[in-house]
C-alpha cells in the first residue's frame, strides 16, 4: 500500500499513535519528549493537521474514549470527551514501509551517484577525486559516530528505548563499513580502467 503522506510530523505522529491510542493534546506533549528539537512542531494545530490527514488515508480511526486519559481532577471545568484514535492494520504497514525507506536512504550515497553520472565516465581523475572526497566524508561520520554501549544490555537491564537507539547506531556502522569496502573496490576498479586505457593509448 502506497501512501501519499510527505512531512515527518504525519509519520511521526502515526508512530506514537501505533505505540498507543492517544487524543491530540497528548500525543503533542508525547511529540516534543520523543523528538525534541528533530522535528520542529510549534503548535498543536500541527498534530490536529497530522490527524486529519491520517484520518483521510484511513491510517488511523476513531478509538473508544479511555476513561483514564480524562483529567482526575474536579476542579477541571467540565468538557466534551477526547477524541482519541488508533492506527488501523494499514497504518501499521505504511509506517514499517516508510521507516524501510528512511534508514535505507543515504543522502551521500545518493548524490555520489549522481555526480559520477555527471561527471561522464571517461574522466577518470574527476571520478577518483569524487571517490577520495566520499572516503573523507564517511571516515568523518565514523569518527563522529559514538560507540554502541552494550554494558546495559549485557547485564539485561537496558531500557527499550535504549536498546532502539543502540540497533540505529549499529545499522548506521554497518552501512559506513559497508561503504568503505565499496570505495576499496571503486578505487581497484578505477585503477584498472586508467591500466586498460593506457594499453589502448599505446596499442
């Protein structure tokens, strides 16, 4: 199933919503404790707009009011019941699709390819000086990159968010190393095409 969702705060919101059926107030407080400064959401109408479009892609339907999520207070004025929603089995699937999708895109990768289509493939000097400025960039990630602590896990008393946050670092080293043995490998080819051209030169 396809869906035609685009900002991150539609995606975002959808996921919280899958983690637990929520009334909108809420799943903006839950919003800024998950995300903080990642994703920038300055009112609640930005959420209520999320909802709506969830709504539409028969992502998320109505959920039964939950008595708990009601204020226990009675001082609290009294108010119509909280809308609350849930995610629907479609939900789910777009949301796993979609979380695929965004760790297995890689902005620099990406444009790598671009620019050596660019470049043309005979111009061999610019393509090495592309692949040594990709080795920079991904040398400079894995530096920057902190160490998965495993001491938690190890002793079984790592908190789930934790645990989420160790398997994305780890998905991240395996990409970078990933990369790095493809740049080994463009770098032998690249020599192996200057030596073959140089042999037609002479021939």
């Amino acid at each position: 199933m396809k869906s035609s969702l685009r900002s991150p705060v539609n995606y975002a919101v959808l996921g919280l919503v899958i983690e637990k059926p929520s009334y909108g107030y809420e799943l903006m407080q839950r919003l800024q404790t998950r995300y903080g400064e990642l994703l920038e959401v300055s009112s609640p109408s930005h959420v209520y707009a999320a909802l709506d479009r969830l709504q539409r892609e028969r992502l998320i339907v109505h959920h039964d009011r939950d008595p708990s999520l009601e204020p226990d207070d009675e001082n609290t004025p009294s108010r119509q019941p909280k809308v609350t929603y849930r995610a629907t089995a479609d939900g789910a699937v777009v949301y796993r699709q979609w979380l695929a999708e965004q760790l297995r895109d890689d902005g620099a990768r990406v444009e790598l390819i671009g620019r050596l289509i660019a470049t043309g493939a005979r111009d061999l000097r610019a393509i090495g000086d592309l692949i040594d400025r990709y080795d920079a960039e991904c040398v400079a990630a894995s530096q920057r990159m902190p160490l998965a602590d495993r001491a938690a896990a190890d002793a079984g008393v790592e908190h789930e968010r934790d645990f989420v946050r160790r398997l994305v670092q780890e998905e991240r080293r395996f990409v970078l190393e990933a990369q790095l043995r493809w740049i080994d490998f463009a770098r032998e080819e690249l020599r192996a095409r200057a030596a073959r051209q140089a042999g037609d030169a002479t021939a």
